[in-house]
C-alpha cells in the first residue's frame, strides 16, 4: 500500500483532498490520471451491466428527504460499532480493531456483546495512545450524513448511503418506462456517503465514494435467467462451510457446476456471478487473487434470501492476504418496494395480465361506518381497513361471532354481522405483484484500487529497475505516447502532428519531449500506458516511426499510415503485439 500510495501521488492517480487545511480523513481526489482510469472503468461498467443486459440508466439525486431512509430503515438499523478511547478521546470501529488483532475475518456479523468480550480477552487499545479499551461500551453510530433541505430544520434530508434508495423510491415511474413488463433492470452509477467511524487504506474506505448499481425486478415464479452464456465460467468459491473450517479454502468450479451441487441457490445471482468474473478479469484483476464469499447465515441483511460478495487480495508480496470486498450481489426479495408502499401509501406493484381471464373467489368486508364510527371514533377508519386485510390473509377469522383486529398495537373487537364480510365470485383479467429485487452493487473506488495493486509490478529492464503498472488497454487512462526523439531538426513538429492525428482518431494520447527517450519510457510505464510512439529521423525520411510494448519493452518498426488501423486493432483485442 506504502509505495502504491506513493505512486498514486506522484503520478496523479488519487490523492487526499485539502491538504493545505490538514486533508481530513476519508475524502480522495483523482488526479488527472486516476479520473481518467474511473471514467474508463466506469464506461467499461456501464457497456457490460446497462447496454449489453438491455438496462435503462438513471441519475437520481444524492439528497432524499427523512421519509425516503425511514422506509427503507436506514435510521434504524445503518450502524457500525464505534468504541471511544477514554484517554486520549479517539473513536475506533470495534470490529476493525477485533478483526486487526485476531483472525477473524468477518467479526462485523457478530453482536455488540461478543464484541465486547473479545475487546477484553485480547487486550484491545487503542491505536493511537495505546491505552487500553477493555472497560469502554461498544455503541451503535448511525453512518448517515444528515443535512436539511431548505432554510430552517423543518425538511431534514440525509446524503444517500447508496445509489439504490433512488432507484426504489421512483420505481413506480420507472415502471411505466418498462410498460410494467417483468423483468428489467435500472442502472445507476454516482456517489454515495457514508460517515465512517476510522477512514482508512486509502480509497479501499473512505466518507464519499461512487458505486455502480443494477436492481433487477422479475417474478420468481415467471422470470430465470439462461446461464449458457456463463455455466463454463470457472470462479473461486469461498462457501459458507468453508469459513467455519480454520483451513477452509475457496473452491474453484464453474458457475454451471456450483447451481447443479446448489451451492448457488438462485439462478439470478449464478448468472450475474458468472458475468462479474469475466468483467474483472477483463479489467485487470488477477483472477487468482479473487473469490466470491457466500454469507454465513449470521451476517445475512434480514431481507437477504441469499448474498455473496466479491473479494480481491490487496496485499503486497510475501504479505498475509488482505481480502477486501468488491461487490455484493443479493437477493432483497420485496423488502424494498414493500416497505416504500407501506411508508407513501402509494402501489410499488405491476399489473400482470393473464392469458385467459381467471374466475376467483376472493373474501371482501364492507364495515358499517354508522357502528364503527361510534364504538371506535377515530380509529375506524383505520379498524375498517385492517378488517380488509385480514379478510384477504384469512377468511376463517370472520367464521365466529366477533373478529379482533389490530392497529397500532392496540385491540379492537367487532362484531361479523357489522363487518359486511362476504365471498364472492370475481373475474380478473389479472394481477397486481410486488416484484422481487436481484441486487448487484460494485464499489468502484475499491475496484480501482484493486486493479492498481494487481497492475503494479517491479522489474529489471536493462539493468534498470522499473516500475510500471500493467492495466489492461480498455481501462490505462492514457493508451498511447508520443515522443519526438529530439525537439529539433522538425522531428518535434511531425510527433506534435503524429498525436493529433491519433487523437482525432479517438486515441487518448500523451506528448512528452522532455529529458532522454529511455526516461520518458520510464514515466509511461509508471503510469501504465500500453504503447508509446517514437518518431526519430528515419520517420522524417521513410515515413516510419517505432512501436513499443509496455509489458516486454519490445519495438517494431511501424508505417505512419499504419499507425491508426493497428492502434485500433491492439485496443479492441482483434490483434496482439505478438503477432505484429
């Protein structure tokens, strides 16, 4: 991380932000370099996961009113767990402190209490004065940035946690965009916040950050994906079981082979799984510093029928392994939607048309208001309402003489014969459904950060050392440079005319006639740029210039004319340097 972190700076990939006013923690600025490799890996996320799937794209705003994180429980139950140093007045995460100090990978999932007991057994202090921490309360903190919308403190509002809510809260807009077809999937990618209690690893955690998101709705019972195009991709599988073993080791098979043993229980998820594999791999991850964790049964979000997580290796040569997370992929169930209609009051449903009108019996209550109003005055509205609900879930409760409902915890007791409760017969030309969610959801700050480190290499050219970063075409946020071998003798006037000519081709490029060729090949390979073009004195006689690979520093001689078609063809993976 030491000398990744340094590189970053230097060569203007990311950087903590504010320094001159003491850069508080958590905050990261991409230089020039790291805003063109997240713009990169962005598009490159938004042409796999948006475009190639048939997904819309949408851009909601990062303010939502109280209302919106009331329904969704963030207030309630967004927590971390926060312990204060009595000493020096410091504040830590817990389960960081737990899981730096044991081996414990995952000691997030477990309660306050245990927490506790371990801070003791291990003599935790804290890591700033050393002070121990054995008789300090471990206390939930609410992660949410609050703010409020408007003069005054009337409208208080919350900084997004995640892109997701805006996507949920304006489902039904969105749907009617889909003309209530089941399924589809909406797609955001922007920037989320989040309070954190110790920032740390750079951009690996930070307080704002840019995920990517796709919230897929579909019928459980209508809608499976087809796994064809992803059953013989091969990925590590770290299971549940596995992680309870103290030698437990992720499980290599292909997606195809983990449905069929049902290590993978939703089709949905084996199908994104298998297609967030090919992507990293694509973008630069070292496959076998990889692996998906399935969920043990303990950490599982309560609205979770299943989740697994992307996990790379960030850890340097020789170093333990340092697992961080990737992405999460998640079946919500109805969770979502069904908790923004109950909060609106408003349908978070489809209409699904049957193929042939259905003839149903269905239970309805038409209450006497003039009994109900007297007896419960306010409530009975809301007594006759709750009778409607429980005439739909259950029909035998209106069998005896009197049936009891419940609102807002208190009883109520009515008499059937008032109730108006009947079973009739009604044809429907369809139903009104509350689709079910598949959630992939990247971190993208972690991905790049990811693929800097799985880039990062030192070698011996020459008799040199070099540092060069090994990123994949798609994604170095420069693709080529151009060099004139001496700014004199017009060398410097057809480089200069070489690089735009590259860049009205759609080249990101990069000019240097600064210091010896060798040292500018240097910088270039620092920053990760695949090719580099020399132009030198026999370019001004035969129209030629020099072709170097970053990776083996190789170089062939190259006509001007050529330049463009076989740049293009080394970007787009239809040729390879070898071959040339």
């Amino acid at each position: 991380m030491k000398r990744l972190v340094e590189l970053a700076k230097r060569r203007g990939y990311f950087f903590q932000t504010g320094e001159p006013y003491g850069a508080v923690a958590g905050f990261y600025t991409y230089g020039p370099h790291g805003a063109a490799l997240k713009a990169n890996l962005e598009e490159a996320w938004r042409e796999r996961w948006s475009v190639m799937e048939g997904h819309t794209e949408i851009d909601a705003p990062t303010v939502m009113p109280e209302a919106v994180f009331q329904a969704s429980g963030h207030l309630d139950t967004f927590d971390d767990m926060l312990v204060e140093c009595a000493a020096c007045g410091e504040s830590h995460r817990a389960d960081h402190l737990i899981e730096d100090e044991t081996d414990l990978e995952e000691p997030e999932s477990l309660p306050i209490a245990k927490i506790e007991a371990l801070i003791r057994e291990h003599d935790v202090r804290c890591p700033t004065c050393g002070t121990a921490l054995a008789d300090q309360p471990v206390e939930d903190f609410n992660l949410m940035f609050e703010t409020n919308i408007g003069p005054g403190s009337s409208n208080p509002g919350y900084l997004r946690p995640e892109t997701a809510q805006g996507i949920f809260v304006d489902f039904p807009r969105l749907k009617e965009y889909a003309r209530g077809e089941l399924p589809f999937g909406v797609t955001q990618i922007g920037r989320a916040y989040r309070n954190e209690i110790s920032p740390r690893n750079a951009v690996v955690r930070t307080r704002e950050f840019t995920q990517a998101e796709l919230e897929l709705f579909f019928d459980p019972e209508e809608h499976a994906p087809d796994l064809s195009s992803i059953r013989d991709v091969e990925a590590p599988l770290y299971r549940a079981v596995d992680q309870l073993d103290e030698d437990g080791t992720p499980v290599d098979m292909t997606i195809g082979e983990a449905v069929e043993a049902g290590i993978i229980a939703d089709d949905w998820i084996a199908y994104y799984l298998g297609i967030a594999a090919e992507w990293y791999e694509a973008m630069g991850v070292d496959m076998d510093r990889f692996r998906f964790r399935q969920h043990q049964s303990g950490e599982l979000a309560h609205y979770a029928s299943e989740c697994w997580d992307a996990e790379s290796d960030v850890s340097g040569p020789e170093e333990d392994p340092e697992w961080i997370e990737l992405a999460g992929f998640a079946n919500r169930g109805t969770y979502d939607l069904g908790n923004h209609e109950a909060h609106s009051g408003e349908p978070f449903t489809v209409f699904q048309e049957y193929d042939e009108p259905k003839t149903v019996e269905r239970a309805t209550v038409d209450p006497d208001m003039s009994e109900l109003g007297p007896e419960f005055g306010s409530a009975a509205a809301d007594v006759a309402e709750a009778l409607a609900d429980l005439a739909e879930r259950d029909r035998s409760a209106f069998e005896g003489e009197s049936v009891a409902v419940e609102v807002d915890g208190d009883s109520y007791t009515v008499p059937v014969e008032h109730t108006g409760f009947e079973v009739a017969e009604t044809t429907e030309a369809g139903r009104h459904f509350t689709p079910h969610v598949i959630e992939p959801s990247f971190g993208i700050d972690r991905t790049i950060y990811t693929v800097l480190v799985h880039a990062y290499d030192e070698d011996e050219i020459d008799g040199e050392e070099r540092t060069v970063l090994r990123l994949p075409p798609e994604v170095a946020p420069t693709f080529v440079g151009v060099f004139p071998l001496m700014d004199k003798d017009g060398l410097g006037e057809r480089a200069t005319e070489i690089a735009a000519a590259l860049r009205e081709a759609g080249f990101s490029v990069t000019y240097d006639d600064s210091g010896a060729i060798g040292r500018r090949y240097r910088r270039q390979d620092e920053i990760g740029t695949p090719f580099c073009v020399t132009v030198d004195y026999e370019s001004l006689e035969e129209d030629t210039v020099t072709l170097r690979e970053r990776d083996s520093t190789e170089q062939i001689r190259l006509s001007i004319d050529e330049l463009v078609p076989t740049l293009s063809g080394l970007r787009d993976g239809t040729r390879s340097f070898e071959q040339l």
